[in-house]
C-alpha cells in the first residue's frame, strides 16, 4: 500500500470511530431517557464517557488525515466541499461538546439522587428532555453525516 491509500484506510478508520461513536452515545442517551431510576439514568450517561473517547480520538484522525488527504490528492483546501466539510466539523465538535456538558451535568444529578432516595425528579427528568441539550447532541450527529455526504460525493470536485 502507497501513502494515500494508508491515508484513505485511517481515514476512513477515524470517520467509523467518530460516528460510531455517536451512534453509541445517541443509544446511551435513549436508554438513559427511558430509565426509570437515577441510578440507570447515572449508568447510562456514565457510559456515554465511553463513546466520547471513540468520537475524540475519530475526530482528531478525520480532522489531520483528511487536511492531509486534501495536500496529497491535490484537491483544494478552497474547493467548496472542503471548506463545507471543515465548517460543519467544527459546528459538529462544538456543539456535541457543548450537548455532552449539559449531559455531564445531568448524570451528576442523577449520582447525587441515586445515592439517596433513587427517585426520579422533576428536576431530574426536565434536564432528560432539554430541547437545547437534545438539539445540540443530535445536531452534532447530523452535521456529521452530512460532512460524511460530502467527503463521499466531493460536490464540485
């Protein structure tokens, strides 16, 4: 195997990581919905650390492989699928960052009412179902597949 197709393999590797394990964080997330104990609910959002550890370490190999496909191709860094590619990256990153922080908060909750009467509060279940929480985690997947769509189809390339 040449350079570039090492480059396409661990890219490619990076993409499977990073969107795995979103989807693996999106089941997490579900399941934590549909508990009905904060010690669940703690259990589940405990997990979702897992799958961040896939998502970071598939973001950073999209992110420099796929900049240094972009050279070793001899594509564009100005080419519109690029430049889209790369804004809806950083949106992604960001805001399933910013859709785990307000996870992060709710699984410490949970911990706390886990450790003594285990029972679900209102408290509890609004930040379960906090639209912006919601809409930044799964935003974040959908700009994923979108840059997916991009990085197969290379609109313009």
């Amino acid at each position: 195997m040449n350079l570039s197709q090492w480059l396409i393999a661990l890219h490619v590797t990076g993409a499977f990581l990073l969107l795995g394990g979103g989807v693996l964080a999106a089941v997490f997330n579900v399941a934590a919905q549909r508990s009905e104990r904060p010690s669940e609910i703690a259990l589940f959002y405990g997990l979702t650390r897992v799958a961040v550890v896939g998502i970071a370490l598939g973001a950073l190999m999209t992110l420099v492989l796929g900049l240094w496909l972009v050279s070793d191709r001899d594509f564009s860094f100005g080419q519109l699928w690029v430049v889209l590619s790369l804004i809806l990256w950083f949106v992604a990153v960001g805001a399933g960052q910013a859709g785990g922080a307000r996870d992060r908060e709710t699984r410490l909750l949970a911990e706390q009412l886990a450790a003594g009467s285990n029972e679900v509060t209102p408290e509890l279940r609004a930040r379960m179902h906090d639209p912006r929480a919601l809409a930044l985690s799964y935003g974040s997947g959908l700009a994923l597949v979108v840059v997916l769509a991009l990085m197969i189809w290379k609109p313009g390339a």
